[in-house]
C-alpha cells in the first residue's frame, strides 16, 4: 500500500491475518491502534470509516456471481492450454506448429532490441530486454503483457546496429543503478550481520 500513502481501501473480516484484524476491527472511526505486530511487521493502523456488514440475497449478487464464474472457468481454460503448449514447446515443437494444434493465434513481431521494445506491445521494453538473451528456437512464456499472457520464441536473430548516444545513456544509467542497488544489499547484508538486526529493502 505504500504507493497509495498506506491507504488499504475497505477491508472486511477473513481478509488480513488475525492480528491485524483485531486491532483494526476493534476501533472506532477516527481511532489510531497502538503498535502493534504481525508476521509481516510492525503496524499502526487508524479507521477512517466503517459500514456495517450486510447479507446479500443471491439475486442481488447474481450477475456478479455468474460474472465471477465465468471469469474462474475462462482462467482455468487458459491455463489448462498454456501447459499443453508448454509440453509441447518442451518436446521441441516449433511454436507456430503448437500453437495451430491448439487452434491459437501466431504472429510474427517486427525485428526488436534490448531498448526498443516489441513492436504493437506496450510498455514491453522489459519483455524485449529479456527476450533478447534468447537464441533462435527458444522460447518463453506465459509473459504478461497489456493485460494479456503471450508466449514468445526467436525465430531469427542478427547483428544490430552500435547504439546511439541516447541509448548508450540509457543503458549507463541502468548499470550505474544496478550497482547502486548491489552496494546497497550488500551494506544492509553487513550491517544485518554485525548488528543482529532484520532490515528490509523494498523496490
């Protein structure tokens, strides 16, 4: 919840871990909890607001019961043809050969790099990163992007062109982070060791 200032939203009861629970649910609105811990950590904890429980009829839940069925058997489908194209991908099967079998779509990417991204894919320049470690007939997946699980394999590679000043500045930067984030582990490893502490790094 951090990214949200701490604010957890509308909780109900069988949500959080009991302690949490307890105290959370033993105010009154505008209180502040004393610290107190779970298996996560320390908390404090203030209600802003409550609303009494209320036992919904099944028509009244109905659409969003059918809704939330319809959803489960959907995931459980595509779950159930990601691991047969994974077996098959494992037997040595070329993708575009799997995926026929299982009636699924294929389609070939534009060339792509480390920095640019795949082509039609948002916000897939960690995808492209990843994917240009691969060599030709490997494969990866299921990889979530744009709200959706895609399975990749190389079909070709080549040489690219040096990269530009702008992408050179990129990639510094990133390395220059990389470093920055081992030092910092490591510091925290030492001082954990020498103090007899837990510490915690969150990204």
């Amino acid at each position: 919840s951090k990214d949200k200032g701490g604010e957890l939203g509308w909780i109900t009861r069988g949500e959080m871990v009991k302690e949490f629970e307890d105290a959370a649910f033993a105010l009154k609105k505008g209180e502040i909890t004393k610290p107190f811990k779970t298996q996560y950590g320390y908390h404090i904890a203030q209600l802003e607001d409550y609303e009494k429980a209320h036992s919904s009829t099944f028509a009244e839940v109905r659409d969003q019961v059918e809704k939330q069925y319809k959803k489960q058997k959907a995931e459980e489908k595509i779950m159930a043809l990601a691991e047969k194209l994974v077996n098959k991908l494992k037997q040595k099967e070329s993708l575009a050969k799997a995926a026929k079998e299982l009636s699924l779509s294929v389609n070939t990417t534009a060339w792509f790099n480390r920095v640019s991204g795949i082509p039609a894919l948002k916000n897939s320049k960690d995808a492209a990163d990843e994917l240009a470690g691969l060599y030709p007939r490997d494969w990866k997946g299921p990889m979530p992007l744009d709200l959706k699980e895609y399975f990749f394999q190389i079909v070709d590679a080549r040489e690219g062109k040096a990269p530009s000043t702008q992408d050179r500045s990129g990639l510094a930067q990133r390395l220059v982070s990389q470093r920055q984030q081992a030092w910092l582990q490591d510091f925290l490893d030492a001082q954990r060791k020498s103090l007899k502490v837990k510490t915690f790094l969150k990204g």
